[in-house]
C-alpha cells in the first residue's frame, strides 16, 4: 500500500479504487519527487526531458551572447537597459519551465515565479522611462497638463467608463505598483492554499482559473474534465502542468531566437541621459 503521506485521497476509497478498479497508484498520489523521478519515466519521457533541458540551455547560452553584444554596442543606458530587461523574460520563463520538469512538486510555484518575474521585469522598464524623463519629480512637471487615458488596449480599451485624469504623485506611485497586483494577488492566493492543504480544504493541484494565464488555464481545464488523462508517474492534474511546461519551453526558446534576430542591432545613438531637472536660481549672475 502506497504510504499515507504521498496519497491525495481517504485510504479507504484509495484501496477501492486501486483494488476493485484498477486505477494506477499514481494517478491518486502526489507526484514524485525529483530523485524518483529518473526511475520512473520510460525511455521516451526520458528523452524529451533531455530535448527540452537543452532547448533551456541553448536559450540562456543565447542570451548571454545577446546581453553581451547589447551592453556593448548600445549608447544610450536607457534603451541599454530596456532591451536587456525586455529580452531576458524568454530566457527565464525557460528556465522555469524546466525546473518544473525537473521537480514535480515544484510545478505549482513555476506560474507564481514567472508572474513575478515578469512583475519585477515590468517594474524595472518603468523605471527606465521614469529614468529618461529624468526623475518622477520631472515626470509630474512634464505630464502635468496632459490629461492620462486610463482605457488603452489590449485589456482596458473597453472600459470607456473609466474617466481621464490628471497625474499627480501619489497617482504616479500606483502606476508604478500597478504591475506588483497581479504577482502578489497571485502569492497571496497560493500560499493561502498551502495553508489549507492539511484540513484537506485546498488542492494544491488545481491552480485557480482566475489567477492563471490562457494556456495554463486551458490545461487545467482540460484536466478537470477527464480530457488529459492519467499517466504514471503523473496524475492528469499535474500531467496537464507538465504539457504546460513542455509547451513553455519549446515557445520560450523560439522566442529566444526571434529575439536575439530582432534586438540584435549595433547602436550608436546617444539617446538621453538620465538627469534631473534644476530650479533656476534666484541670485543674479555676475
């Protein structure tokens, strides 16, 4: 019998439907861990976990040549930084996706890691714009009399609602949060979770359809349905994660790849300087 502390059912129904209906022991466990992992896929799994690690290291080996190649032969620091941040989020959901691979029982924390990821990433390109205007303070003096349109595409364009604004600090200052929301509703949500798996209240493997993306979102569908099914070592729950990752890191590394042919570009420009803006004096000049 399959010990307690790995089974996600009563071990009463467990022994029903492993005994009377021949249902795989992994089907109703958790997933295994990383060490048990190697024992427990055939051949082919195998094989495509290996593909797929060395997609994942073509993809940062590719990026440490395109970042190189980018601090080196762009000018300006602003655009410097910019497409540094921007093209290193391929790279890192990559990178994810393959430690899931790697530690099933990671795969929960693969999303919340790069939502997060892309939260911090967001923020810092924020930055770089706040930079080339030369501060917040010159921010607000540069965008004082522009009225902000808050219902812009691709999510808000429908929301004609929404009135326009006049951009004052403390409203700059939530701009520049706006991209932590997502991320921390995110983290509050799944370790809330985790606080709830002991009283059997939470499954850690169905991941909440309103804080996932499409494609994860998809999957877990799919799963919940009975249209992924069961197949040792895996449950169709966390099967569905794994064809999830599977999918993330062959699309990261062609992103990779597109990024490093579109980015990839020698410039001279000097661009703008961050700096800040002087008051005038009130003294006389000599």
């Amino acid at each position: 019998m399959e010990p307690s502390s790995t089974l996600r059912l009563p071990p009463s129904l467990f022994e029903v439907l492993t005994i009377n209906y021949s249902v795989p022991v992994e089907c109703l466990s958790h997933p295994p861990t990383a060490a048990q992992l190697l024992t427990k896929l055939n051949s082919v799994e195998l094989t495509i976990l290996v593909i797929l690690t060395l997609f994942t290291v073509g993809s940062v080996i590719i990026y440490v040549e395109d970042a190189i190649y980018l601090y080196k032969n762009t000018r300006c620091p602003i655009k410097r930084k910019t497409l540094i941040w921007s093209s290193s989020a391929p790279t890192v959901v990559s990178i994810f996706g393959c430690c899931g691979l790697w530690i099933p029982r990671a795969l929960m924390f693969v999303e919340m890691a790069i939502t997060t990821y892309f939260a911090i990433c967001f923020y810092l390109i924020l930055m770089v714009m706040v930079e080339g205007f030369g501060g917040k303070e010159a921010v607000l003096r540069t965008l004082k009399d522009t009225p902000m349109i808050v219902h812009t595409g691709p999510c808000c364009c429908c929301c004609l609602c929404c009135p326009r604004f006049t951009l004052t600090k403390r409203k700059l200052q939530l701009l520049m949060l706006a991209p932590f929301q997502y991320a921390f509703l995110k983290m509050v949500f799944v370790l809330l979770g985790l606080l709830l798996v002991p009283d059997g209240i939470y499954d850690p493997a169905l991941l909440l359809v309103v804080l996932t993306a499409l494609q994860p979102a998809i999957f877990s569908i799919l799963a919940s349905i009975g249209q992924i099914a069961c197949s040792p070592p895996f449950s169709s729950k966390i099967r569905s994660q794994v064809m999830n990752c599977h999918f993330l890191v062959v699309q990261t590394s062609l992103l990779t790849v597109m990024t490093r042919i579109f980015y990839r570009k020698r410039d001279d420009k000097m661009g703008f300087e961050p700096f800040s803006f002087l008051e005038p004096s009130s003294e006389p000049e000599a």
